[in-house]
C-alpha cells in the first residue's frame, strides 16, 4: 500500500483539520465523504479535490468499501456503533475523542477494539490531537530535561468565546449538536475539556481522583442540561496535584493563559486563545523566555493525522492506546459522580 484510501465521515469543523493533515502527509487520499447533509459534504468534496464519492450513511461507503481506512468525526453519539461497523468491514480506524458516551459502551468498545487490533490486523486509533499539540509536546521536553525541576503543581484553563474562537461555526449556534448534552454525553467536560485534560495526563502522570462543580449560563440560549462552566481539583496517583477549569462563553473573555505548570525552579505556561507560545520563567529569566515562535492549538492536527498514516503504513506504535485515550472520559465520568457526592470520586479502570 502506497497511499492510505480514507473515508471520510462527518464533514464539519473537525474535518477540515483532518483534511489539511492529510494533505500535508502527501500519502493518503480521500476517497469518500459521508454526512448526512448534503451539503456539507458537497461543499467539502470541492476543499478535497478529486472526485471523492459522496454519501449519506456510513453502511452505504462500507458497502461500497473502495477504500483502506475510515476517520470517524460524527456526533459522540454515534461514535459506537460507528466504530462497530467499521470494524465489522474490516477497515483501518481513526476515531474522534470520545469513543463512546458512557461507561458500558467505552468498555465494549476496547474490548472489541483489541479483537481488531490483534485479530483483525487493523489499527484503532482515538483522535486526542492534544497529544500533537506542539506547545504541549514542548512542555513536555522542559520538564523532562529538568529545567524547573520537580513538577509540583499544574493549572489548566481551557476558554472559548463565540467571539474570537477558530471554531466560530460551532460556537457561535447554541443549535449545534455539541450542545446537546444527549448527543455529547454531558457538557464541555465531554467536548473541549478532554483536549485540556489530556496535557495533564501527559507532563503529571495518571489522575487517581477527582472533585469538581459544574454550572450553567455563561453562554446564552445554551439547552438546559449542558454545563458551560466546569471546575475540578485532579489528585494524581504520584501524588501531584492540578486545577482544571473549563468556559465556553458567548461574552468577551480575558487572555488567560490555557496551561501554566509550576516545578521546583520555576514556572512553565501556554498562552491562551489557541494562538500558543511556551514561556519559562525561572531564577535567570523571571520576566520569562520565549521558547520559540508560536504555533498553536490547531497546528495538533497535521502530525495526529501522520501518526494515524503511519501507523498503517508503515506499522508505527501509537502514541497512546485506545485504553489510554478512555482517560479522559473516565475523569469527566468521575467528575460527573462527584458532583452527586460532594467528594473526591475516583477515576475507575477496570470494567
């Protein structure tokens, strides 16, 4: 296999990052595009370029099946039984974060992953581009090399606003269905906050417990139901702590850096508004030095694609497992079980 045959599924804002990550990688094409609407894909298929086939349902392209893999970027809600199918057509998988909406179908969907996976011959992949993000991989070097030394302590701010967002065309409608907490699994603590979560994970170690508020409001006409606003306090099994707080807001919001992590000799942080850049302050620099130019958030996008690209072709390790990458809804779900009992809930593994 020279190129990688993909599959499209789901033709909104994700995809068109996807879209550049496959181009950019030069050794895939697209082959199909699914979406329910019409004109979603319509309006894609010109960005793809070619003569991609265009359809309404996924089992309709699986039938057809002229291709090797399929990127799964529908609603959460459809992500199981969209990942079965494919894996019942025997096709290569990259699927979008969450990979289920709840516990049960999280478990299944491993433990039928892994049957793909060593029976089946064919890569499983969930899409957590935070795991690309370039100023988190950076960050992830100063801590390693020791530059401010012990990691203590780590606060994370994830933010967005309908009026300076990237993503303006899912922000801006409250009519989205990632506002549907039926269709999401909740509110942002099962959408944006799992790519803020993830960092975390990545530069502390894995979270043991967690306690956390949520509330509603700070987007106006948002559906009843879907927490705008969340807040939790992550204990992780090494001993270290974070704070995490999550805003989707449809008023103005102040630049507040997305991540700062704080070590023995110093300080590391990540601007705010997915615009990026690394800073470090230390005893040399306590105004802060700049670690390069800035890049940012969506720049996670292209070599996420090229890990999925390789894996297939060229057979490269995952960077993180699908168990791996079940972390952040299981601390979202521990969250959500915390609120119940007003106290630290812990993060469960096993089925």
């Amino acid at each position: 296999m020279s190129k990688l045959r993909v599959a499209m599924a789901g033709c909104g804002v994700i995809a068109r990052q996807h879209l550049e990550g496959y181009k950019r990688s030069g050794r895939a094409v697209v082959e199909a595009l699914i979406d329910t609407k019409e004109e979603n894909s319509a309006s894609f298929a010109k960005e793809v370029g070619g003569s991609p086939k265009i359809f309404d349902d996924l089992n309709k392209a699986l039938e057809w099946g002229e291709f090797d893999a399929v990127d799964i970027m529908t609603p959460h809600d459809l992500h199981f039984d969209h990942a079965l199918a494919c894996m019942k057509a025997n096709k290569h998988i990259l699927l979008e974060k969450p990979m289920a909406i709840n516990r049960r179908d999280c478990e299944k969907l491993l433990t039928a992953g892994q049957d793909h996976v060593t029976q089946n011959k064919k890569v499983f992949m969930i899409g957590e581009n935070a795991q690309y993000w370039p100023e988190v991989v950076k960050v992830k070097e100063i801590i390693d090399s020791g530059r401010i030394g012990d990691v203590y302590f780590a606060k994370t701010s994830y933010w967005e606003t309908s009026i300076s967002s990237p993503f303006q065309k899912r922000v801006d409608s409250s009519e989205h269905w990632e506002f549907n907490p039926s269709r999401v699994g909740g509110g942002i603590l099962m959408s944006g906050s799992c790519h803020w979560i993830r960092p975390l994970r990545m530069w502390l170690g894995e979270v043991d417990e967690v306690v956390g508020t949520i509330s509603e409001g700070a987007f106006e006409g948002m559906p009843a139901g879907f927490e705008t606003q969340a807040q939790a306090l992550l204990r992780f099994k090494n001993g270290k702590t974070a704070c995490f707080h999550g805003l989707v807001a449809s008023h103005a919001l102040s630049d507040t850096p997305f991540f700062q992590v704080y070590g023995s000799k110093g300080e590391i942080t990540i601007g705010g508004g997915f615009k990026g850049g690394v800073t470090v302050y230390d005893r040399e620099h306590v105004n802060g030095e700049s670690q390069g130019p800035a890049l940012g958030y969506v720049e996670s996008f292209p070599p996420e694609i090229e890990a999925f690209v390789s894996a297939v072709l060229d057979n490269k390790p995952l960077d993180a497992d699908a168990m791996y990458c079940s972390g952040e809804p299981r601390i979202a779900w521990a969250i959500y079980r915390s609120l119940e009992s007003k106290r630290f809930e812990k993060v469960v593994w096993d089925s």
